[in-house]
C-alpha cells in the first residue's frame, strides 16, 4: 500500500489584507525615502568615536550622601505621581466607561459616541503636552504632572474598561435584568465581577507606563526625577545624570516586577 503524500493546506487568499499589506509597504518604503536618513554618517567611525567619549562623561556616577539624598526624593516623587495618577485615572476611566458602552443587546447607549469621543479627546493629547497646559494652572511641582497622567490615562482606561464591559459574557446581566433587577446592581453584581481581573490588569499595566511617563514629565518641570534630569543635564553634570538613570531604570526594573506578580496572583 502506497503511503499518500502530505498536502499542506494554501492559505486562502484575501484581497483586502493582501491590499492592506501592500499599502503598509508602500508607505515604509516612502517614510524611508522622504526622511533623508543619514546610515552612513549614523554607523560612521567618528560617530562611534563622539558616542564613545560621550558615555565615557557619565562615570564614575556621582555617589555622594546629599545627592543620593535628592535622588531618592525624585524617585519618591515619581512613584508617588504615576501611582496616585494611575488611581486617579482608573476612578475616571470606569466612571467614563459606563457611558461609553453597551451593557446590553436592548441598551440604547445614547451617550456611547459623545462619551467615547471626549475619551479619544483626552488621550490623544501626549502626558508631556498636559503637563505643560497645567503647570499654568497648577504650577511647578508634581501636582501638575500628577494630573497629567491622570487625564491622559482616564483616555486610555476609559476605552479599554468600555471595551471590556461590552464584551463581558451577557447571560448573568440578562438573569437579573429579567428578574426586574435595576441597572446599576446589574452592573455591581453581574458584570463587574466578570470584567474586574481584566480591569485592574489593564490598571496595572498602565501603572507601569505611568512610571517611565512620570520620569520625563519632569522635564517640563512637573518634579521628579525628570526635573532633576534636566536640571543636571542641562549643565552639563554627567556624573549626577548617570546616577539619576540608574535610579530611573531601577524604579523600572522594581514596579515592573511588582506589577506582574500581581498581573499572575489575580490570573490565577
């Protein structure tokens, strides 16, 4: 008996991805062409030489007890600003989300357009931007900078907590809402447990892109290690901008870690 000869399936042809796929194409290619970037001058011998020389400026790191000092203020400073303007946010975000959805198959959702719109609103305007809005308002200081991520992120949460809402399973809202059950316990009882996981992993992972956030909003003087960033780099003091990098990535490195493992406990 002849053994019968695999045949691999074709993947089936489509016109509009393959169109799409083309398009992308095209538009790299013209990026790549009307940007006039300089590769050679990029990966040249004196520009590895002027990076080199550059780098060689930030050791040794400046390690003396009064700067630490500063630096671990800037760094209390920004976990305390993407941490209470990640709360903030999430607040918001959810108290936005309820209008910016559909909780059901017979909602009429009439806010839905004009919610989600003021949601693409608030999130379309950079942190950085807010910032510097704010600081008229607020002043310099992380008040200022505080509030920005609070904004920009309530944009964000707001459209994933909408998105999570409406794709929630409809079958224990429609339990209760056949009971004669109101609106608002619907959503406490049925909805909310379904989708709270998904909501506070979503908050998580902003928290962690509040933390780098907050480090540059410094830059325009909204405190924290960004505003000593710039305060040192701007004079030129590479050794104080070495160490305040370092602290930088460790606050990274340090929320990252404690974020996943939060991420993992409540996947579990």
């Amino acid at each position: 008996m002849k053994p019968t000869a695999l045949v691999h399936p074709t993947p089936p042809r489509n016109g509009r991805a393959w169109a799409f796929a083309s398009a992308l194409a095209l538009l790299i290619g013209a990026s790549f062409w009307s940007l006039d970037l300089q590769w050679a001058q990029f990966f040249s011998l004196e520009a590895a030489r002027s990076m080199g020389r550059f780098l060689g400026e930030f050791f040794p790191p400046d390690t003396s007890p009064e700067f630490l000092r500063r630096v671990l203020q800037g760094t209390w400073e920004t976990l305390a600003m993407s941490a209470l303007g990640t709360l903030l946010a999430a607040a918001a975000g959810l108290a936005l989300a309820l209008p910016a959805s559909r909780l059901h198959a017979g909602d009429a959702a009439h806010g839905r357009g004009p919610v989600r719109l003021l949601l693409n609103a608030l999130r379309s305007v950079p942190e950085l931007v807010w910032a510097a809005l704010l600081l008229i308002a607020a002043g310099l200081g992380p008040f200022a900078g505080t509030l920005a991520l609070a904004i920009h992120t309530a944009g964000v949460l707001g459209r994933l907590f909408a998105e999570a809402i409406e794709n929630a399973p409809p079958g224990p809202g429609d339990a209760l809402r056949a009971q004669g059950v109101g609106r608002l316990r619907v959503f406490l009882y049925a909805t909310l447990p379904q989708v709270l996981p998904q909501l506070l992993s979503y908050t998580l992972y902003r928290w962690e892109n509040n933390i780098r956030a907050a480090a540059v909003l410094g830059v325009v003087g909204a405190g924290g290690l960004g505003q000593l960033l710039q305060f040192h780099m701007g004079l030129f003091h590479m050794g104080k901008t070495a160490t305040i990098l370092a602290a930088m990535l460790l606050l990274v490195l340090c929320v990252d870690a404690l974020s996943l493992a939060a991420r993992r406990l409540l996947t579990r």
